[in-house]
C-alpha cells in the first residue's frame, strides 16, 4: 500500500468504532480485523483516551500479537480535562498502561480549537512538556485534531511547529471546518494531514438523497458512494491519511481494496462534474444558500458567520445531532465563542455579501433553532473548561 509521508500506510484504522458484542467491543472479530489490516500494508491506527474501551482493546491486540513495532500508534490527550502538568502526565501514563506500550507514535491534543487555547496551554507548560516526552522518546509526533473555521485552523498551524495535523475534510466540507485552504496551507509547510470523517461518518454513503444516488448509479467507472468519496481525497497529494471507522471485515477489504488502487491526479472533469451534481442534490436541503466565501468576515462582534450557517444547514441535509455536535465545536468550546448570538445586527456583514442573504435575519433562525435550552446548559458547563 501507498505510503505518502513517514511510511504511514495511506489508510488508517480508527479504533474508535470497532465491532461491538453484548454492549461492548467483540474482541475477537476486533483483533480479526486489526490483524488483517496490519497483514495488508495498514500501519496507522487512531484511538483516544475518550473513545471508551478503544485504548485497551488496541493494547490487548498489540501486547497478544507481538506486533507494536510494526504499528504507527495515534491517541489523544483530552487538554480540556487538565489544570496542570502533573495532570497531563498522569492521563499520559494511563494511556500507555491501557496501550501497554512505553511510547506513542502520534500524539493529538484531541478538539483542539483555536490559537488562543494553545497558548492557554504553553502557558500552563505543555510545549515544554512535549519537548521532553519527544526528547526522552515517549513521544514521536505531536500534531492536534480540529474542528472549525479554515482561519482559526491556519493561525492554529503557524502556531507552534507540529509535526502532523487531524481535520474534517470530504467532497461536502472542501470550503468549510478546515477546508482545502486549510489543507493547503498546512501541506505547503511540509505538516502531513491526516483525514478525519472522510465519509461524514457514513452519511456520504446511507444517507444521501435519492437523486445524488441516481447521479452515482449512473456514473462511469461504477464505483459506490463510498469509493467515490475516498478517491475525491486520495487524489489530493496534500492528503497524507484517511481515516477510515471500519467495523466490519467487508468495509475493511473494499477500503483495502480501494487504497491499493488510487493514484494522485487520478479524477477527469466528468468526475468533478458528477462531485458538482451530488453536491447540489445535498445542498437541495439547506436553508441559508451561503458559499462560505467569507466576504461577510471579519465580525466586528466574533460571530463565525459562515460556521454558523454551515452547521445550521447540517442539521438538516444530515441531522439534527450532527448539526447541533458541530455547531458546539465549531463556536462555542473555545476560548473566544463565536456563536450567532453574539450577533449585534450591525449590518455590515450584508454590504459584503455576494449572495445577497439577509444575514442578520438568518442568524436569528439559526439562534432560535440551534441555540435550545440543551445547547444553554452545555454551553455553560463547557465555558470554564475551555477558559481554563
């Protein structure tokens, strides 16, 4: 299999959906399916110290396999749940007991959500703390997950030296979360980015509308929902490694299957135009027709205009707790919010606006339809965690 940067295998195993059995993970058709990744050339496997029981049942596949030196290892630390360094070592030693390990390859400060969070947390000695587990060897890489606007995200990059970054990126959020600016930008400073929710967590596949499944029914070479997707990334050099949540032999072997056949620069202009159609299918669905150009940006109030309208639509070509997950991480746990009730109906954003949206008039909606009493009561208890 194709290895694009640091002999990571191009398709990566995320643990965190591993085959379930009697409300927990069945541990042999786990160790079943890890085996025979790890047997086809798929050496990165994903995990974190809050995907209960993943940790473990990675550890226990490892440690009864003898085969940790033939695995890039990635798991995140949970930085919203520290106060201190002796905090952050204690969760780290946890990790490694779970992953009965003395090192992880790649390590992710997991949701990690803008600039100023990091600094929260270099202040608090973090980079320093890095610096040693990467010295001692505990530690071989050091990147972060992400969930947000491509402005925050390149500001994120440039930041501190990372040696890879995680972000959402698909043929439905190229110009939104982190977006191809964002994976541009991090691949022109020679940061590997690895790909998170490639296939929007399966509703790139199931959950598409019917007349974006006829233009994939009709589509030449024939291929599934789920192949297209994942060529639409691979095609990319700047993408490093897809992230796939297999929990069934099936999905593991077409994945397989697939990654040994893709090549960069692959996809024709009848392919993008077929991306085109089934974009404008799921896009049949939304309520604010915004681009997410960012003309209306800056806010002069902090209101992630584009963001905001992004996951309000997601509510609705997706769903509801799709919507409302996204719209939490994507304005509110962070340490400045950038929800639309912080709108001050200025205006100013509506000079800008090359679709003509009444925007002042759409964030009212999307306050009234994602900012519910849930929402409030999260929001509240997530404000001191991401002040710190």
């Amino acid at each position: 299999m194709e290895q694009r940067k640091n002999d990571w295998s191009i398709l990566g195993f995320g643990c965190m959906r591993l085959p379930k059995k009697n409300g927990g993970f069945d541990m042999e058709e786990a160790e079943r399916e890890i085996m025979y990744a790890l047997e086809q050339g798929v050496n990165y496997f994903d995990t974190a110290y809050i995907y209960k029981g993943s940790e473990e049942a990675l550890g226990k596949v490892m440690a009864k396999n003898h085969c940790r030196e033939q695995m890039t290892i990635a798991t995140k630390l949970p930085h919203y749940m520290i106060k201190s360094i002796e905090g952050l070592e204690k969760y780290f030693q946890e990790q490694l007991e779970r992953l009965q390990t003395d090192y992880i390859d790649n390590y992710l400060m997991h949701m990690l959500p803008d600039a100023d969070i990091w600094a929260k947390l270099v202040c608090m000695g973090v980079a320093d703390w890095l610096k040693e587990k990467k010295s001692s060897g505990q530690i071989r890489h050091v990147g972060f997950s992400y969930h947000g606007n491509s402005t925050a995200f390149c500001e994120l990059i440039d930041a501190y030296a990372w040696d890879f970054c995680q972000v959402q990126y698909n043929y439905m959020d190229e110009h939104s979360q982190a977006g191809r600016i964002g994976v541009h930008h991090a691949a022109s400073k020679g940061i590997p980015v690895i790909i998170m929710e490639p296939l929007r967590g399966g509703r790139l596949v199931n959950g598409l509308p019917e007349q974006a499944k006829e233009l994939f029914d009709r589509a030449k070479p024939k291929r599934s929902p789920a192949e297209w997707g994942l060529r639409w990334l691979w095609n990319q050099p700047e993408v490093s490694v897809i992230l796939s949540g297999m929990n069934s032999m099936e999905m593991l072997q077409e994945n397989i299957r697939i990654a040994e056949d893709v090549q960069i620069g692959e996809l024709q202009e009848q392919d993008f135009a077929l991306y085109d159609g089934v974009r404008k299918a799921i896009n049949a669905r939304i309520k604010v027709g915004c681009t997410g150009c960012s003309y209306c940006m800056p806010c002069p109030h902090g209101v992630d205009i584009p963001g905001a309208f992004r996951c309000y639509n997601v509510r609705y070509t997706d769903n509801f707790f799709t919507g409302m997950r996204e719209y939490m991480m994507c304005t509110t746990f962070r340490a400045k919010r950038s929800n639309a009730s912080l709108c001050k109906k200025c205006g100013k954003c509506e000079k800008h606006c090359p679709q003509g949206i009444e925007i002042r008039k759409e964030l009212d909606q999307v306050v009234k339809h994602m900012e519910n009493p849930v929402y409030k009561v999260i929001a509240l208890f997530s404000k001191g965690m991401f002040k710190k």
